[in-house]
C-alpha cells in the first residue's frame, strides 16, 4: 500500500506544480527523482535509471518528432496547408462545407501540430462563415475534431509516438488502426457536434477582416502528394511486411516504411518542390528548419523528463504491482489504461504531460496480460483528451478565437474532446474484439 501512496502523492505534486505553471519539464524531474528514493531506489542506481530513462526515450522517437516538425512547417510557409484547405473546400461546395472541413482538418492535421493547424484553419473558418451566414461552431467544430483527433491517435505527432516507443508497438499497425478509430470519432464528434451546436452563434470577432496581399500557392496534387506522403510510404511498407515474400522489393518498401526514413524523404521532397523549385533560396528554408526545431524544442525536453519518470517507475519495481491492481480490479487492461490516463489529464490539463505519465503507469501491464501494445497506445491517446477544461491552453484557445462564453466552450470544446475520448475506448475495445 506504501507503493501507491508514494505514487499517488508523486502524481499530485506533478499536477501540483504544473497547475503552480512550473514547466512540466523540471517538474517532472522534480518528482521523479524523491519518488525513485522513496520507492527503495539507491543514490546510485536511480542516477543509472535517469541516464538509461533519457537514452531510451529519446533514442526511438526525437528524429520522428523534429522531421515530423519540420515537414510540418514547409508546409506552413509554403502555402500548401492552405492550398489543401481551399481546394477541398471548393470542390464540396457550400452544402457539404463540413464534411469539406473535416477532410481538411484531417490532411492538415496528420502532418502538423494541433496549435500550428489551428492556427493555419481558423481565418478559413471565418472567411467562410461570413460569406455563407452559417454559425461559427457549425464549422468550426468539424475542423478542430480532425485536428484534435489525428493529435492524439496518430503518430507523427509527439503522443502516440512516445507510447509507440514506451510500448514497444509497431509504429505502421497503430497508423491503420488509429486511422480506422480516427473516422468515427470525427464524424460523431464533428458535423454531427456541430449541428447539435448551431444554436451557439454569437458574434464574429473582428478577427482576420483585413485582407493579406495575395500570395502565390503551390497546387493542390503537390500540396496533398507531399502532406501525405510519410503516411503512404508507411501504410505500403505494413502490407509489404504482411503481402510480400522475403526479397529486394520487400527490404526496400520496409526501409522506405520506417517511420524516419518515411518523414525524412519527404521533408526533403517538401524542401525541394514546395521551396527550392518555387524559389526560395537556401536562408528561407533554413529558417524554416530553425523555427520548426525551436517550436519542439520545449516538447522533446517535456519527453525526455517524461522518460526519465517512466523510467524509474519500472526499474522500482512498480510494475508487478500496477499488474496486480489492474487483476484485483478486474479491469480489462485496455479500459484501465485509458481510465488512468483520463483522470491524469482532467487534472493535469496537458495530454503530452498525462501521455508521458499514464506510459510508465501501464507499460507493464503489455507484459503481464498481453495486451495488444498498439491498441494499448490508443487507448491511451483516448483517455488524453478526456474532459477538456480551464488548465488546457487549447480550451482558452478555442474560447478566445471564437468569442464564447465559459458555458458555451464547456458545452462545445469540453463536450467535443470528452466524445472524442468516449468513442476512441469504444473503438479500442472493438478492435480488440475483432482482431482478439
């Protein structure tokens, strides 16, 4: 019982200290380390589990982050983020403009940061809803539903891929079946959410009237080609691994598939076509680079002290007694994950912080059940966006940008986010069932 009072009193002060807005990076080293010398840690061995808690996280996934980053941010400056979101727009037409919405969530989403597609979708959302007269959350909500939805479910985004590593699951496997979970949670969390939303229209902000000169776009097929690209090369390397025989052609789809050699080809491809044949010169893209690697800096930093509280946690001996927990409860390991995930995020306020919190919690509960390492991830990325409210920045966010009260984010964002959640457990356990 001491085990767990120390553990939860570690939690507490972690969400403690991230609600004081001390950086969940210290804070995370903070706890981590009182919490390995009160769990029976020595001195010596929890300054062994520190390094190897670094080395192990950072090792599987900070080239996948910074690349994804990067891709992300070509696509940005270049324009094409836009040129996705105008063509697809265009060619659903007004009638189906939030199906149109969510399909450019979704595209934009897969390759940027939840904050940079917000960022990127929010002066279409108002450029549209003050040409057809519809209410702000009958669009806006489709489009951040496929934006919060690829952010947790769908690696190269810094979640999933953290638990893709921490669990040792194969990063193609939770594409297909993040993708597979991805579709009904935006459709139900998305138009269907919106329309059930219409009576929430206040009024616009005087936000993005003033007209930018115009620039020039790159086109749609490159736009989309290159967006889309790591997600292809990796879902062709999976059924290379699963169609194809041993061989040449197999080797070199699975080297293409990996996920840093998948992102790596196509930031490249993103430098050269969206950049250099479109002149702009070598300085302008380094910048971009730059600015890409700067804006996750933070994040990797955030990972790494995740890494190191995971770590201690399993090397403590922790883990046979999480198992034991999950078995005296008799609670399917699936739903404990994406429970304890979910209380962690409701609390904390950050899904990276509670992603990185909840791994080192369940991992060991892979082993002791055999439980599926990739549905694992999901559902752990499904209990991390859980029950959004005033300590996640994104709430305010939303709140902010499109002039709500309190009441009405709780009754859109909060409601949006905890479904979700709610319809990602479902799918896992589908899943399960299917593939069981």
């Amino acid at each position: 019982m001491s085990t767990f009072i120390v553990i939860a009193a570690a939690i507490a002060l972690q969400i403690f200290l991230t609600a004081r807005k001390l950086s969940p990076f210290l804070s995370l080293l903070v706890v981590a380390v009182p919490m390995g010398l009160l769990l029976g840690m020595t001195p010596q061995d929890l300054l062994k589990t520190i390094d190897a808690g670094v080395g192990s996280t950072l090792g599987g996934l900070a080239l996948v982050i910074a690349l994804g980053a990067i891709l992300g941010k070509v696509l940005e400056e270049s324009g094409a983020a836009e040129k996705i979101a105008i063509t697809l727009v265009g060619r659903f037409g007004e009638r189906h403009i939030q199906w149109a919405l969510l399909l450019t969530g979704f595209l934009v989403g897969i390759p940027l940061y939840f904050n940079a597609g917000f960022i990127i979708l929010v002066p279409l959302i108002f450029s549209l809803a003050r040409r057809t007269g519809l209410p702000i959350l009958y669009l806006a909500i489709p489009t951040v539903a496929s934006l919060s939805t690829t952010h947790c479910f769908l690696p190269p985004h810094p979640g999933p891929v953290v638990l893709v590593n921490a669990f040792g699951a194969d990063m193609g496997l939770t594409l297909l079946y993040g993708i597979a979970m991805a579709v009904p949670a935006v459709v139900i969390a998305g138009p269907l959410l919106g329309r059930r939303l219409q009576s929430i229209n206040p009024p616009l902000p005087d936000l993005f009237t003033a007209s930018e000169a115009p620039r020039e776009l790159p086109g749609a097929w490159s736009s989309f080609l290159v967006a889309l690209s790591p997600v292809l090369l990796i879902s062709i390397s999976v059924l290379a691994d699963a169609l194809l025989p041993e061989g040449l052609a197999r080797t070199a789809l699975l080297l293409l598939g990996n996920p840093t050699v998948a992102l790596l080809l196509a930031a490249l491809v993103a430098f050269w076509w969206l950049g250099y044949r479109r002149g702009v010169g070598l300085e302008a893209q380094t910048r971009w680079l730059n600015a890409a690697i700067a804006g996750i800096a933070v994040i990797l930093l955030i990972i790494t002290a995740g890494g190191v509280f995971k770590q201690v946690l399993v090397d403590s001996g922790v883990g046979a007694r999480i198992a034991a927990l999950s078995a005296s409860w008799h609670m399917p390991p699936l739903v404990f994950a994406w429970l304890a995930t979910a209380v962690l995020r409701v609390m904390i306020g950050s899904a990276t912080v509670a992603v990185i919190t909840a791994a080192g919690i369940v991992a060991p509960l892979i082993a002791s059940t055999g439980a599926s390492p990739e549905l694992m991830v999901l559902a752990v990325g499904a209990g991390s966006v859980f029950g959004s409210h005033v300590n996640d920045s994104a709430f305010w966010m939303f709140k902010e940008f499109f002039g709500l009260s309190m009441a009405q984010t709780f009754r859109s964002w909060t409601v949006m986010e905890s479904l979700i959640s709610v319809i990602g457990l479902g799918g896992v356990l589908l899943l399960d069932l299917v593939l069981g």
